[in-house]
C-alpha cells in the first residue's frame, strides 16, 4: 500500500507542468509592456541621452530576450523605423550572426503610427533565432527567441507578439 501511494504521488508530481508562463510586466518607467517571465531590467544611459532597458531570461535550453529603447526627443516614424532597422542590423554582431534572412514588415498590432519587422538569424553555434523589433514616434523594442528549434511556434510568437507601445 506504501508503494503504491509512493508511485502515486511520484506519477502526480511527474505530470505537473514545469515549464513557466509568460505575464504581462511594464518596462521601466517607458509605459510600454512585454509578455515575460521576469521584469528584472537592466537599465542604462545611452551616449545620446535615451534610456536603455534590457532583459533576457532562458528556459528549457530557449533564450527570450529584449531591449527597450525609449528615446530622448520625438522622431518622425519614417525616422524611427530607419533608427529600428539600423539596430537590428548591428546587433547581428555581438550575437555572432553568421546568417539572415533580411527585415520585412510583420503585422503590428499595436497602433496605426508604429511599425513592426521581422527576421530570421542563424548564428555560429548553428542555433535559429526569431528577432520582431518595433518602433514609434519616441519608442523602439527588439525581441527575440534564441534556438527556436526547441520551441514551439505559437510560444514564440506569444512573446514575440506580446510587446506593446504605452496606451495613447
């Protein structure tokens, strides 16, 4: 009977998720916000005077990061969407990106003055990433999924997706 109820137990505790769930957390002081596991932020200055907020967290051999930029002064969004692209571009080398499949537009859903792109990166470990950046008039957002291949796709996009700009 004591084995039995060991197996039991041993059976419930195996079949409790372990995987983590993404919650709603804002970034910093920015007003926008991000589907996450943690809100622990690092934050910085940036030369030009924006405030710089950065956050990644792994689970299950998957890193989810993002970065948060909320600029000092109000651009254009034509300029902004320059400024995102242009980031994109230079993150690819700290991250030793080997490969890419070049920025495209994604559905945004956040508001009708921001824009979102999308790419694909592979890098020298040979691991697969998913980059969504976004921007508007005073804010821009990268996110990205580390070793996609070990994830399913709709939790990539859950996090992908889940960034929004402050409320107008």
């Amino acid at each position: 009977m004591e084995n039995l109820f060991i197996l039991l137990a041993t059976s419930f505790v195996l079949r409790l998720p372990t995987s983590r769930k993404f919650k709603n957390h804002f970034i910093g002081e920015t007003g926008c916000s991000a589907l996450m596991f943690t809100n622990h932020f690092k934050r910085s200055l940036t030369p030009s005077g924006d405030l710089f907020y950065f956050n990644e967290f792994t689970e299950k051999d998957v890193t989810y990061g993002i970065i948060c930029i909320q600029l000092k002064q109000q651009y254009e969004l034509g300029e902004t969407t320059e400024m995102l692209a242009s980031y994109i571009t230079k993150l690819r080398a700290p991250y030793f990106i080997l490969h890419n499949t070049g920025l495209c537009r994604d559905s945004d859903w956040n508001h009708v003055s921001s824009i979102a792109l999308v790419d694909y990166w592979q890098d020298a470990d040979q691991q697969d990433w998913k980059v969504k950046g976004y921007a508007n008039e005073n804010c821009l957002a990268i996110l990205y999924v580390k070793n996609i291949g070990h994830v399913e796709v709709k939790k990539q996009d859950l996090f992908l997706d889940g960034f929004h700009f402050k409320a107008a």
